[in-house]
C-alpha cells in the first residue's frame, strides 16, 4: 500500500491492511532524504484505550527505513521492535470493547512532507465463530476455527481478576491457529461465586466434557491452558482429571494458595474437588493487611516468597503435576512482583522430574519481565492494575519493553508446543509414535 511524501512513495507491508494482533506490522518507508530523520507516529485504538506511540528513525544511505531492521532512536520505545509502535502506545482516551480491532493511524513525518495510512489488527480471523456460552453448567467464550475439518480443542483459564480475564483473548487468536477454544468463566461472573472461594475444579471438567462432545473437535482430549491462579487451576485439574492431553501454565504456582475475597487474600480454600476442599497454602496476615492499605499499591511476591522458601509450610499445598498425562509448558517472568513464579516454575519442573514425570516439561523465564510476560504480544501491558474483584492496585511488575519482548518470543511457542501436543495425543489414540512436543 502506497501514500505519497512529497513525490515519494510510503510502503507498508504487508500489502493488506487487514492484520491478526499477534502477526507484526512490517513497516517500510522510502523517499526520505539519505541519514535524515524520520518520525513515524501512531494513533491507537486498542482494547483498553485509543493510545499513542512514535518511533524516531534515522533513513538509510538509500532513503529507507524499515522498523523491522532499523532501531527506534526516540519516541515511545528504543531499539528494533516490529511490534513496538503497538505494545508502548500510552493510552489517550477510555477504552472500547474487548475484542474490537485495533484501528492504528499511521503518520511518517520525513523532511518536513508527511503522509498518513490506516492499518486494521483483529483479534477474530475470518471465519472463526466466537459465541457466548452458558449450557450444562458451562459459563464460556466459545472461539470455533473457521472450516469444516475437525480441530483440536484448548481450555482456556484466565486469574484472579475473575470472568473470562485474558483468555477471552487468547480464545479467537487460537482459534485462528487451528484450535476450537473454549474461555471458562469459574468465578466473577453472573450466576458464579463473586469470590475465589471453593471453586469447583469440576467446572473444568464441564468444560472439557462440553468441548469434547462438539462435532468438530477432534480427539478424547483437550490441553489446558492458565495464566496466574488459572495457572495453579491448570496444574490442578491436570493432575486430578482425566482427558487432558497438555497444560500451558502462564505466571504458574507449584501449589495451591488459599482464597481471595474482595478485601484480598483469605485463610480458606480457593479450590474444592468432588465435595472437599484442596489443601492450600496462606498468603499470611501480612499480605492481606497489605490488600487492604487504602492508596498503596500492593506487591504480594514478598509474604509468597516467605511461604515457598520453606518448603515444610507449603508441602501439604503441593501440585502432583507428575500425574498429568501430558507435557508441560511453564512460563514466568524474572521480575513477576505477584508471586514468585519463576521460583515456583522451577519447583513444578523439578517436583516432575523427581517423581519420574513421564512427558516433557519446559519452562521458558524471561529477565525483567514480569507477571503478565506471557500473553498476546504487542498490545500494552501495564505494571500495575486495579484489581476488579479487591479494587486495589496491584504491581505485577516488569518493565514496558521486558514484558514485550517476552511475549513475543513465548506466543508462537506456546502456538507450536499446542499444536506438537495435539499432533502427539492424535498419533497415540492411533498407536502410533511421534517426536515430543517442544516449544
């Protein structure tokens, strides 16, 4: 797609205007005026709020600039960065609805001639069918891939903010990459418990009933996929059902933590299987007195260090993850100031290895980013949010640039792991033999 500078033209690639949010924006200038500097500029309007961003580039010998290959000297983000016009946009304007695309005003400004162009991201692929569920006991975000060949099915969990969180995100992108996902809602929605308190694990169950008794998913299995306390959910449902194929544990805990009401963390069960609470580990009088501090912004990685670190008061707490009849895949952020997920990772990986865990496990940590490091990349991501079930400010740490670069280096792993796994659970109901997944 061309606009003219002047009597040189713009070039945007790929030649469509039309995006998924996870595939990068390959951005080419030319014309421009040999080392001159060249701004180029983005109006954003994203799901949480229409943003701004810029990069300061210096052209080429031949008048280029390409932001794959050239590094952003100034402006919103430093370096070289495809998706960094998209993940520094700093908000502008209150935000729109979930899944609206992405609309980004472009605008070069180049030796003082500028041009401007508009490039559409979308979170729903054509063809893919997302539609709201609420049948057999069944609270979800149902993402189906576009065609008419069966597919491999993913259940998808989001944390403690409660409602579908960031897997009603992940569920139509999934969908995209070939997979029938289902977002489970398991509190913070109507007709759910407003608290994560006594969480039955059989609604993971429902849902993986419910995924598996549609035409077009293919198998007897599903893999499961978490981030946060839906990570700890993945973990656990893994090791105490059946029919699951894989887990992808985002920001993961290697036990499970007491409950969370709306003044925070509580000294009671989140979890329950058939009928009796899981055993679990307490945040402390501490962390919760810290919720509850009015204008502070809460790092709750401190009173769930001092519990991991002795290992005799979390042991009772402990995930069986050996039990779960699939790989893993773990991913954390060094820098996560919500727990200490790259530390509990690690337990998970070495609790497996120690009990002789029969399928691979990986975990994937990134210095400097933190409790949202993995996700879909290049939208914004900020350190720290009011939480919707406490209403308190919670940092979640990392840094802007840490986080991003993060997830872009994790999502297409995740992506590949999925698809090895499906590709594995498929030639073992067959007897026959295949490479273990590896992200």
């Amino acid at each position: 797609m061309r606009e003219m500078i002047g009597t040189k033209p713009l070039e945007l690639h790929p030649s469509g205007d039309t995006l998924l949010i996870d595939e990068p924006l390959r951005l080419t200038v030319s014309g421009c005026d040999p080392g001159g500097t060249v701004e180029v500029a983005a109006t954003i309007e994203t799901a949480r709020a229409t943003a701004r961003s810029s990069a300061v580039v210096i052209a080429r010998a031949d008048g280029s600039v390409d932001l794959g290959r050239d590094a952003s000297e100034g402006g919103s983000y430093f370096g070289i960065d495809p998706f960094g016009l998209w993940w520094s946009a700093q908000p502008i304007a209150p935000p729109q609805s979930q899944l609206a695309p992405l609309l980004c005003q472009l605008r070069v400004s180049a030796d003082g001639r500028q041009a401007e162009h508009q490039v559409q991201r979308h979170w729903i692929a054509p063809g893919v069918d997302v539609r709201p569920i609420r049948d057999a006991g069944v609270v979800g975000l149902y993402a189906r891939p576009a065609g008419s060949k069966t597919f491999p099915a993913v259940v998808a969990l989001g944390g403690s903010s409660g409602g579908f969180g960031p897997a009603a995100q992940w569920a139509p992108l999934l969908a995209a990459h070939g997979f029938a996902t289902l977002a489970v809602a398991y509190f913070g929605a109507p007709g759910l418990p407003e608290s994560m308190l006594g969480i039955e694990l059989e609604a993971v169950e429902r849902a993986i009933a419910w995924l598996l008794n549609r035409a077009e998913v293919d198998g007897d299995r599903v893999a499961l996929m978490g981030i946060s306390r839906g990570a700890e959910l993945a973990l656990l449902a893994g090791s105490l059902l059946d029919r699951i194929a894989a887990v992808v544990a985002l920001a993961p805990s290697n036990v499970a933590w007491g409950g969370l009401d709306a003044d925070g963390p509580v000294d009671a069960a989140a979890w329950t299987f058939r009928g009796e609470p899981i055993p679990y580990a307490t945040f402390g009088e501490q962390a919760r007195s810290d919720a509850r501090a009015a204008d502070a912004t809460v790092v709750l990685r401190p009173a769930c260090s001092a519990s991991v670190e002795d290992p005799t008061s979390v042991r009772h707490a402990e995930i069986p993850v050996e039990r779960i009849d699939g790989p893993i895949l773990l991913v954390s952020g060094e820098d996560d100031h919500f727990w200490p997920s790259t530390a509990m990772a690690e337990l998970v990986r070495r609790r497996a290895t120690a009990h002789g865990f029969a399928h691979p496990i990986t975990h994937l940590h990134y210095p400097g980013a933190g409790h949202q490091s993995a996700g879909v990349p290049g939208i914004p991501i900020p350190p720290v949010i009011e939480h919707p079930l406490t209403g308190r400010r919670y940092s979640f740490g990392g840094t802007a640039a840490s986080n991003a670069r993060a997830r872009i280096d994790s999502w297409p792993q995740i992506i590949a792991f999925l698809r090895e796994a499906a590709d594995l659970a498929a030639r073992s109901a067959t007897g026959q033999t295949a490479s273990p997944p590896r992200p």
